[in-house]
C-alpha cells in the first residue's frame, strides 16, 4: 500500500548504474561525471584508471589531501586495537586525545581559552549550536549576518546563509536573521561596518539589537570575498558596543586555509563563538567543533545533542593532523609560498579575460570571470583534461582554486597549467571587447 | 583582545583533565563517569581494564553491536587500498556499493522503491530534509508532529521535537509544526487519529492544513511509546485524506531494532519519505538517508547540502551489514527471540515496584518504573555494577534496553541479572505502597 | 506612471454605481444586496422605502438597536455644544464620564478592579494588545486559542483565529499561538480541559508553556458553541496552575448578549485580561477596550498605541447605553425572556429539519441546520421576506439569530416568524430521510 | 475569584479621578495633561477655561481642524433623520455617498484607477490588509520597509514599524520584514536606491524577492525625513523591477498634508497600493481605506474583515471634507502658503541653536534640535504657554509643527510665536558650543 501512488517500477538501467537511485539533490557528480574509487594526496583516481587533479578538496574539507599516510596509519591501528569508534559523547580515549592536542597545540599557543562543544558532526548543526547559544546567552533574537554568506542548510543556519537557490528550499519562513552588507558589497568607498553601527545605534532603525553578528572572513561560497582587518576589527568592536557576541564561521576559511590556523588571526580579534569544521578531521571525516568563551558556555546539560557526537574515527585523525602541521610552522610557509604561486598564476590568467580579477586571502583563491557562464565552461575544460576545479560566487563566475595545503608545487604547477589553458581556449572563443 | 572580557587562564586541573575543557553542554558522560577505550560487541572496557555490558548501544546506534570484525576487516582494506575516504557527494565506488546491496537486499524484497538522498550525516540533517522536501512539494507549511516525539535538535528538526529542555534551548520561536496526540495518549480509550481527522477535516478548527505527518512508530526518546499497526494505518489514511505526505522517521526504531528493518514494516503501509540514521553505517559512523517516493523527489540539484554527504567509510561498513545480517532472516529471528527474553525478564522486574510496566516492542524494551528519580537511582547502581544503561521518557521515568541485537544471550542474561539486582535493590528502598 | 500596467478605465456602469469601485474583499453586501439609508431599533430601511427586521444587528454590535434615541441626544448635545470629537489618547472629559460610568457601574458592582487600555478602536486591535501584554509579562510566546474560536484578522490576532478562509488570507506564516480543542469539539464524553491540563503537566508533550488561555465563552463566528461553566472554571484553573494568563474574548459575547454584562459571570471566574468592543459603544461606533488587572499593566507608556484610542463619539455613547441599561437589571430579565422565547421557536423548528439543532446562551441563539447549503438557503429566503439574518460556524451552518436585545416582543416574533417560514419551504424542499 | 492574586482595591484617589484607571499604556495625556472639553478649528480648551492652540492636530488626523461647522451640521442632519450609523459592510447612502466624492473629486481628476477598500477603521489595520494582499498577489513573503518607518502596532503592520520601543512590546517574533536604508539615512552622498536595487539583483545576497517595497514619502514619526522625487521614484522602478509592488503609506503624510492629496503626487509615481487614515474622515473619527489597483484586487470576499468597516458618520465626514476642500485648489495653495511661513519660522529659530535644522514637506515640518531632551523641553515650554506641539524622531529630536492646514494666519503667527520663545529660552539655557 503506497501513501501516493501505485509504485512504479524502477526503471531497469537502474539495474546496472546504482546512482539511478539517488535523488534529483546530487549536485558535484553532476558537473564531474566520473566514478572515484582512490585518492592519494591531492589526486583522485577512478576505477578505470582516470586520474584527476584535485582543486576541489573537499570543497575545503581536504586541506591536508586525501589519505594522509599518518593518519590511514593511525586509523589502521585504531581499527586492529578495538578502539571505541562510536562513543556519543562519552568520554574517550580518542576524545581526550584530540582535546589535549587541540588545547596544546592550537588554543595555548594563541593565548586562546574556549571551552570545546562537539555537536553533530556537521557544519550545519555546529552554526545551530552557535546561534541557539548566543541567542540563549544575551536573550535576544536576531543574529547579524552578512551578504554573500554561507552558512548551512538546516533551518536555522538556513536563515543565515544568504544563497536564494538554498533559502528557497526552505519552503518556510526563514527567520531570525538581519542581513547586514559584507565588506566591499558597496564598493570600496563604503564603509558598511558604519553603516551597521549607524543602524544598531539608532533606535528607530528597525534593526533590532541582535543577540550576535555571524561573520566569515572570506567567504568561500560566496565568491572568495575578503574581509579586511579594519573592517573585521570594526565589526568585533560593533559587536561588542552593542552588546552582542562575535560568531566566526570559519568552516571553511579555518584549518590553516587563509595562512594561519584561524582565519582571523591577523586581524588580531578574539571571537566569543568560533565555528570550525570540514578539515578539523584532516581526513575529511565529518566532524565540528564549536569553540565558546568560558563566560558565555551556558548550556544547560545536553540541551544541544545528536548521536555522532562522538566520531572518534576523526578524533584520531585530527589529533594527527594536528601533531604533524601545527607543531611547526612548516605548512604555514608553504602554504604562503603555495598562495603566492597560485596568485601569481591566476593574475597572469585574469590578463586573458577582459574585467576579470583574483580574489581571495592565502590558498584560497579564485579567478573571477564576470560571469558564471564562462566560469562554469573553464571547470568542465579543466575536467576533461584532469583537473577538478569548481565554481562559486553569486552567479558561479569565481573559479575556486581550493587545492590541498600540501599539494606538492609539481602537482600545484600541472593543475595551473591545465587550468591556464582552459582560460585561454575560453578566452579564445570569447571576443575581448564585449 | 576578547569580546567579552579579558580571557582567564584555565584552571590548572584542565592541563591533566582534558575533559575539563569541553563545554557544560557534555551528557552522557556525567551519568557515565568514565574514560573508554576500547570496545567490542556489546561491551565497553575502559583503559584501567574495567568493562562494562552495553545496553546503550550509541543510542540504538550499534545495533550490530562495537566494532564488528568484518566490518573492520572491510575498513581495514578500504583504507590500506587508498579508496576514497571522503567523497562530497561525487559518485564513488563506496557509494555505488551501498546503493546496490541497500535496493537489492532491502527495498527490492520489500517492493519499495524509493530514492535515496544522503544529506548531511546526522539524523537532524535528515529530518530538516524530509520536512523542507514535504513543504516544498505540498506549498503547505505545516507539519504534524506527536507529544513525546524527538526529531532532533536542529531548528527545522527542533519544531518538530516535543522535549521542553531541548525546545528551550532554541531561544528562537520554533514554528512550522502543529502538535497532535499520540496513539494511547490520552489513555487507551481516546482514539487520537480520529481527533486529528476530525481537526483536519474542519475548515474552522485552526489546523491548517499539513504537509506532512511526522511520526515515529515507536517513540524512544519519548519513552518507549508504541503506535498500534491500526492507529498507524489511520494516520496513513489520515494523511492521503488531506494531502499531505507521510514521514515515518525511523532513526532510532529502524535497522531492526523493532523487529524489522523497517519499523512500519508490520503495519504495511508506505511512507512517501522514510529517514534513516543511527544503526545504519553499522558501526556507528556517521550516515543518514531520506528515503523518497519517486514521485515526490523534487529536489532542484544542490538545494540542500552539506560537506560530509559521502562519508566513504560509512558506505563501507553499511554494505557490510547489510550483506552480513539482512540477507536472510537470522538476525530477525534471533531478536525475536532475545527482545522476548528482555521482556520476560522485564516483566518480572515490574511486579517488584508498584504501577511499573513495560514498554516498548522488539528489542526496544524498557521498564517504567513511574518516575525518573527511581529511574535514575537503577540506572546508577547498574552502572556501578557493570552496565551502562539509559532512561527515556518525559520525566526519565523508563529503563531502556537498547542492548545491541547481536548480543550473545548469555551477555544479554548478564546483562539483566545487574538490572534486575539494581531494580531489587531499589524496590527494597521503596516502600511498595506510596 | 503605473507600477504594474497602464491604469484601464474604470467600467461605465460605475459612474452610476459606486459599489462597484469597491474591492472585492466586500462580504455582507453581497448577501444581503440593498442599499440602506436609515435604522430605528430593530429595522433598517432602504432609500426606496423596504424595510428589514435585523437580526445580525452588526454582528452584536448593536445590543441596543440601532439609533437609540437617547444617545442620539447626547451625541447632538455633544456636537453641538463643541465637544472633543477627536482626542488622541489625551485626557478628555468624553472618556472622564465613560471612564466613571465603566467603572461604577460595571467593574464595582462585580467587584473587578481591572485597569481600562484603549487601544485602536476595532476588536483586533484590542486582541493584538491583550496577545503583546500577555507575552510580555509572563515572558513566554505560545498563545492557547481553540478550535473555531475567532479573535480578528491583524496578523497576531489572526493567528489565534481557527477559520482557514481568514487565515489563507494571510499569505505569511502566522505563529505564536498553540491550537486546542473546544469545549464538546471531541463529543460529550472527552474532557477537552483535562487533555489540555495534561499537554501542559507533561514536559515532554511538546506543548510549550503558554503566554495566556485566549477564550470566547460562547464561539460566535464559530457557530454559537458555548462553553460550559464546569470547562471554563477548569481552563481558569488551568492557566493558573501552569503560569499562563486566561484572557477572554468577550467581543461578541459580552454586553449582555449571553444573559450578564460579562460572558463569564456565571462561571464565577475573574480572568487576567478581557477584551470588548462591537456593543460597547452601544451605538455601533468603533470602540474597544481590554480590561488588565492591575498586577499585570506592565505596559510602557505608548508602547501599544493607535490614532484612534479616542474617540470621544463613542465614549459620549458608550456612557449613556451603562447608564441606561445597566443601572439595573432590567435589561438582563427582558433578555433572558427574549432568549426563550427565541430558543423555544429555534426549537420548534429544529423539528421541521432532520439533525437540526438549537445551539447558543442568552440571546445569542443560532439554529444549525447542518450544512451550509441549506443555512444560505434560508437565510436568503428570509432576506427576500423582510428579514436579515446571517449564518455561521465552520460550514455555515447555523443560522444566527443575534436580535437586539431591545428587540420588542412583537418584532421579535415578526422577525422569528419569518425564519419560521424560511424554515418549513427550506424543509419542504429537502427529503427528510437523506 | 481572581486568576493572579487576590483583588486589590483601587485606591482612593481614584474614585475622583477617573484617569487613575487608565491602563499605564497611556501616553500623549503624560506630555499634555489636562482635561479637555471643547475645540474648535486650531484650539483645544479645557473644562478650566484654558485654551490651547493646537499644532498636534491629532498626530494629522485633523488636517481641517476641530469640529468644521459644515460636518458637524452634516452629522447633526445624519443623526436627526435616523441614517444607519452602523452599517458592518452592508451598502449604504453613506458610504455610496464618500465613494462617489472621493472617485470624483480624489481618483479621477489625478486619472487613478483604484478599488477601495475599507478595513477596520484604523491606520494599522489597513496596512495589515496592504502587506496581506501584496503578498497573497505575488506568493512572496517578505515586505521591504525602511528604517525610521511607522506603519502601526498591530502584529503584522509592527514588523515594518522600524521604532524600537514599540518592536519590544510586540515580546514575540516580528518577521516578514526586511529592513532597507530610507532616502539620506547613510548620507547625502550614498544613494540607498541603488543598494536596494543592487542587493536584490544579486541571487546572493540574502535578501529575497519582495512581495512588496512599503514607504512613507516623508516619515512622520520617524523625524520628518523627506524621500526625494528621483529616490521616490527609482524605488518605484525598483519594485516593478523585481515583481514586487508599490506600497505607500499616506497615513500620517496624505489627506494634503504636505501640499497635495496624496503625498507621491509631485513625485509621478503610480502606487500599486496607497494606504490612507487619519484625515480621512475630516473629524477625525475612525476610517482607513486601502487603495488596491484594480489588477491586484484578487481578495477573497470576506478574506480580511472586521466589524466596523463601515463607520457611518465618518463616511459623512469624509464626503464634505472632500467636497469643501478638495473641490478646488483654495486649501492646497494656502497650505503652501502658510507652510512656507511656518518654514520662514522654523529656519529663524534653528539659527539659535547649534546644528539645528529644518526638515519636512509642505505643512508637515518641524526643527531638529538634534537631540530628545532639548526638544521635550521646548515641547513643555510650550505646553506651559499655551501651544500643544509634540516631539518625533529615533530619539524625540525633532518638534513637530503639525497644525491643521486650516489655521488662519494669525493662529499660525501667535503659535510660532509661543514655540519661537520657548526656543529662546531653550537656547538661552544651552551653551552654544557644545
């Protein structure tokens, strides 16, 4: 008995190509076409041998590579000694493990003291723990966020991300959330951190006080936008004037992305609420943490939970990940020399295309073409002569060059070459003057 | 420079406690006071050598019990040979094998032929998927959702869960989702499906129409409340009256644990969306599935997201147990026989304190002992004893007994000798009349 | 310049006709489709000289018939003496006599010592203010409102309103407010007071604890379902014991129509907040008022305010219907005659329509005939026969007989006379076994 | 029985004085308190004898002064011969009347095609019904509204209100609102038109297709800020840019206010919808109209409603305010006569004090001191010396010179005589360097 209709039978190509099942939300397998079965690296292999550069990473979730051997050498002898590898949010030895590493290694060094949520092991629900906390902590309602934001897609964080294409999904009011305008939005003779302060100190503004400004340095999704020091200085400045708490979704900008382990390091500013996740595991096993200033950790026990709190597969990754990176500053100098590489490669492209401009801080960088178009035929060139390269930005017209921290500079160099390339066959059939 | 105020040295203990760092937000390591290390099947043993019977079970999320030899045999080789670990949602090998043995070894035989989404891994994510994918279909924004239901914590999810501690921690309102009774709550005699027809059918009684109902079939954070196959037939019916979808979220209740693999499976009918969690990935990684009717997969691509869709390793041991206890009906029978084994004991159990009973179906038992002080008190000396063992239910008022469905019988008689010892103990403190 | 197209020629026929400029959202003037120039008690009157016994009496707003001559008088004195006609919410000696009246004759009397707010002059108004202050002071957001209740249609007030045709209107998410069922909604044998106790006890039912109890003793728009004193005394006690403020709506129901100034004097209940409007003024001029006890006028000064809070006609107006109608009790005993003699004819003609029964208290009596189909039928037959006469409830089923309750007895009779008539056609042309 | 605590009595005092049992929601009798008794044409007197001229003219509700001697002769005739005074939305002589005038002397002459709409007889229910209706049209949610905008206090209507003291005693969520910066807020030299337009243009910004752009040409209570024609303008060709519509709210700013009918006529911009109250009736009773264009009129009959909608007497007003006023141009020119008197006035007095400026349209106008103290001082002063003049602005900066456009000269002349002392004053008190 079906609650719609007769069920129908699944067609029979389904039969032979599992993927016929999957829903009509897949959305990378569309634009990369390809079965994967290996990686090593910065490089993904298919089972008929293909092999593929990787400027996707994970979308950022990668920024070691895929496979670290450290790490697949860890996991193996996690597995053969029965370690817990489900543990709620038990305490663990795996936990206490990455926990120690994290406060002595990424906390201490940066004079940093939060206390340490693990929520379900996403993204998304670590944005919800931030807001709900904050929300909670100063009994106010909205949360500032800016345009261009991305943040997440559940409910809640949904409010906050600022893509139509994902708020239209909602299909529900999403609410709770002033947008306020990103650094530059306006142009470069704005100062929209003014403009913000203006608004909250004007008590007829209709922007209610809100309980926290939701801010990303640079925001990935959103076309690599680049927050600057000053601004982000402003805005933390803002926040607390007007009694609200700083939230730093460094989801993506976080884990060393931009040059330092925190995206706003050099803006010299302590956040109350930090978000991280995608490459806290170092091998893309998911995993989130939300970081809270000691003063404000007022939850009430369990009020904020999930089964996977406790994926200690990625506890014991992560503290790898951060014993072999961070105990030096070894990937951080070659992340900067990598970062000059690519920007120097991309400046040397945007030459080709007429306005087009490099965007980004660190190694995550990107080409801005003008329009997404033209963006999105440079990543299907890219793709069919082995590189992985994806788009962002309002429109899709930034190529986003997410390459893996550690992408040897052979390897850096072949995928530039291949994208240099796609720019120039595009540019080609583009006239200059348009 | 904080936001707050000017950040204060961790207390020296934390430099030796790393758990003294983590939020106020911990659970279920206040009432399981202990450091773990290692586990297998249905035991966790601490690094001192002490080892407890599991009748937690990750929250009904191990239902194949710790760390399961063939799946780490399978891990093992998945991680020595490279395969793609994590995977976005790009088709992958690990996937493909996944989707195969889930429609063959599952939907197939039961003529079920639904898509599979894999949203982000948690069940919260998968609920905020089912909810958004029914508005969207419907243009209708409400969904029904039952007393003592849990969907998660997420503020999409968070709606439709009925808990007040965790309702409170939202601080924003939760809206979106109207609340009807659940089978048997307004006592045996009250038929609860036939109020919500009764509402739904009058254009003046202010239940606005839905776009969904959203029900567990038995309730396990709500207290081991079971829906009758009849009131379940009722509300199918009731939601093809008006419209409106059928979600059947069977994160806790599915895999089995009632029985079946899927919950719903005896009361024959066929949700339009069904969400998976938990005990899917086998060992208790990461992994969640809305399972969709064809007809309602209208999904525009990417419109709900989220990094970790591909979990590899996940998919990996996914396959695994399906292969290894779906194919035929072993493990089914040996429930069977176990969750008749609990209850037997259970009910033995409930004569010794007065107005207990037993709740709950297959190997979804638990004992209501009336309130969750005593409750509680049982809970403690088990644990003291050598069992881990959880309450549910409004007030914590039942003893759940999530042991895994592999525990071997006499781990499973050992396991209830501790309970039945601690609920003797506790009946001796109790006066019987009160 | 047309925002949306060049502005098209208004149709000619509106050059003699106005009505046709006006919108579409008009309602009763289709029914009853006249054009009325002058009213005397119980009768309006047409330009071309028909008149029509009115037993809608705007929709119990006028309790008193239409142009009683004794406010007539005083609204001319008061005109042409260069009374305030228009006074904010200044101090005016218009509302100083209303203000005194009120209270002398009303509160005191019953021993209600409520503070007076004058809010915008229209009933929603007045819901919207008791809704805010009931948030406000008890800090929590769900309203409880009822099925087939009807509270207005501003936003707020619309949320508590159960009609779906008013609440589609709305085009946005109305929220705030926790639907439950009605007095009798589950049949004779359902306690709908105690399910509600027991949502509220539970906290786990997913009911949140409620801002207010929003209340009509007898649901006017709802179909003249009447609340018995035992339900009501128990949803007072029910709001007391969970926090929560009881508010009752006694915009149609109050200034006599059911038998006492207030609907609830019966049930021997003081509620925290009471809203009135329609008869308050006595003459039909926009006015409302929500009475607050004093332990919970919380407001700051303006925080709730509107152009309109004086208007000092109705104030002139409102203070001589107290002082001629409510100076003693004669009023209530003509009331309380009337009421049976229109339940006793009601009853008769209950007889003549297969299921009909006789619904409403006081003199706010209705006949539901079951369908609406029918209920139009005779309410348009009335009309053609000298007699306005509306329908409600979910369906439109009850035909309402809401006559001043100065209608004298010869009119009344006139008035019940015709509906008899309307009734036995109506009774003849439907098959009694259907 | 009370539902809160036992009643107390109330207390002697105000067995005198009525006042003392008005809600502590009251708000202008604070500023202004007196009791008054009579007015006529600009002046307010008390029962005392002392007389005040009158530059509040109920916040513009009294655009022709107190008790024109031709309506009140046309309400004495209205009353005398039994006209229906109240007429639910029945057709009636009255309203047949107000419709045909205001068609003929309002719509027509100025080629405006629109539907009229008359809602519960206040400003906020009338933007409820406009916000309502724009999105029912387009199927969108969220309405643009500007900062410093009022729009009312009603739920629905208070989300757009941008004041903060009213937001906060709404105590629950206001959504489906989005803030944009009206004409000047960030400056002379930012145009927010083009951040409007941009932000919508952009599919990522995070503000979502409007169903609406909501705006006060000049914001009354918002400080008198003046929207200029090319921004007025540009928002236009922004709305129907973005398939939204066109709403102004002429409540405070229309009825000839600021030199013509409607406030957007020298502006050439054709509003989908126009919201009018306050003058409308002349008297200053209750009344609101919703100017619907006709392709937009989709209401549902009966959609929105309420029971006042037709307020007779005010219908009787209105139609000889607008035959007296609007049949030629004699009002209108002394409007712009007497308001660049009342310009000349205000510009002499912000000489004396530092940074004091003018702002405001036609007879809608008023001197910033540039701060609340300053002005509420003066606003006393007044009071003290026989003006009645009120405060507007985020923070009560600005003193309000609304008189009614009535006012003969030498009233207007001996008004701004009284305000230029207490200016004086105020100025002799206050250092001039700051």
């Amino acid at each position: 008995m079906s609650n719609i209709q007769p069920l129908h039978r699944i067609k029979a190509e389904s039969e032979t190509d599992p993927f016929l099942h999957e829903s009509e939300v897949r959305s990378y397998c569309r634009s990369f076409d390809a079965t994967f079965s290996t990686a090593k690296g910065s490089r993904l292999t298919c089972a008929n041998g293909r092999s593929y550069i990787d400027f996707l990473a994970g979308c950022s979730a990668l920024n070691y590579g895929h496979n670290d051997p450290d790490m697949v050498a860890a996991l193996l002898e996690y597995l053969e000694t029965g370690g817990v590898a489900m543990g709620l949010d038990l305490h663990t030895q795996a936990k206490a493990q990455f926990i120690d590493t994290f406060v002595r290694l990424i906390l201490e060094p940066r004079s940093l003291a939060y206390r340490l949520q693990f929520p379900g092991p996403t993204g998304t629900n670590a944005v919800e723990a931030a807001m709900k906390l904050a929300r909670k902590v100063t009994g106010r309602l909205q949360i500032i966020a800016f345009t261009n934001g991305f943040h997440g897609c559940s409910t809640g964080a949904l409010a906050a991300t600022a893509n139509r294409h994902h708020r239209m999904g909602a299909a529900v009011q999403l609410h709770g959330v002033t947008r306020a305008y990103f650094d530059g939005y306006l142009g470069p003779d704005v100062d929209t951190a003014d403009q913000l302060d203006k608004a909250l100190s004007d008590p007829s503004s209709g922007f209610d006080l809100p309980a926290a400004i939701l801010v990303e340095t640079v925001q990935g999704e959103g076309g690599l936008n680049v927050a600057s020091g000053g601004w982000m200085q402003k805005i933390a400045a803002i926040a607390r004037k007007h009694g609200a708490l700083l939230i730093v979704d460094d989801i993506q900008a976080g884990c060393g992305r931009t040059g330092s382990f925190f995206s706003f390091e050099p803006h010299e500013i302590a956040p109350d609420i930090v978000v991280l996740s995608k490459s806290l595991s170092g091998f893309g096993l998911p995993m989130s943490l939300v970081l809270i200033h000691p003063d404000i950790d007022q939850w009430a026990p369990g009020e904020h939970n999930g089964t996977f709190r406790g994926n200690s597969l990625a506890f014991i990754t992560a503290a790898i990940a951060l014993g072999k990176f961070w105990s030096d500053d070894g990937l951080m100098r070659d992340a900067r020399r990598r970062g000059k590489m690519i920007r120097a490669a991309l400046e040397d492209m945007a030459r080709l295309i007429p306005a087009a401009r490099v965007k980004g801080r660190g190694m995550m960088l990107g080409l801005d073409v003008g329009n997404g178009r033209v963006a999105g035929a440079i990543s299907r060139r890219c793709f069919a002569t082995g590189l992985i390269i994806e788009t962002s930005g309002a429109r899709g017209e930034v190529v986003k060059v997410l390459a893996p921290l550690t992408t040897p500079d052979e390897v850096l160099g072949d995928g530039l070459g291949i994208l240099r390339a796609a720019v120039e066959q595009q540019a080609a059939r583009t006239p200059r003057a348009s």
